[in-house]
C-alpha cells in the first residue's frame, strides 16, 4: 500500500490539480472478470476556491496510476 501511495504522489505532483489534494481514502479491489488481478483504489480529495471536489484514481500492482471516472448507473 505504501507504494500505491508513493506513485500516486508522484502522479499527482506531476500532474497538479488548482487546489489542494488530500487523501480520503485506499481500498484493495479485485479487477471485476479477472479474479487473479487486484489493484487499489484511491479516493483523494481537492480544496481549491470553488469548493470541494472528489478525485478517483486506480493503482495498478505494477505502480501505474489511472485517473478513474465515476458515471452514474444508467436509467432503465
């Protein structure tokens, strides 16, 4: 976990948001159809002048880091 961590701060400095960025929360999920594969996923939060805004990102095992979109359910 501390390596996910590592990478993410390297990501993020490398890729700076306007605002502050903190970490809210780091939960280990399996990577839905592959039960043999996992990866973290990262939820940051940003302070900036507008308010409020939550990031998503994925850390793979291999430290590569993905901007991860959150979308809604579909309507029926």
């Amino acid at each position: 976990m501390g390596g996910a961590i590592a990478e993410l701060q390297r990501y993020i400095s490398a890729n700076p948001h306007p605002g502050k960025e903190s970490l809210r929360a780091i939960e280990l999920k399996q990577i839905p159809k592959h039960k043999h594969y996992w990866h973290y996923l990262v939820r940051t939060r940003v302070k900036n002048q507008d308010g409020t805004a939550n990031h998503f990102y994925i850390v793979l095992m291999d430290g590569k880091v993905i901007p991860a979109i959150v979308e809604p359910e579909a309507y029926k």
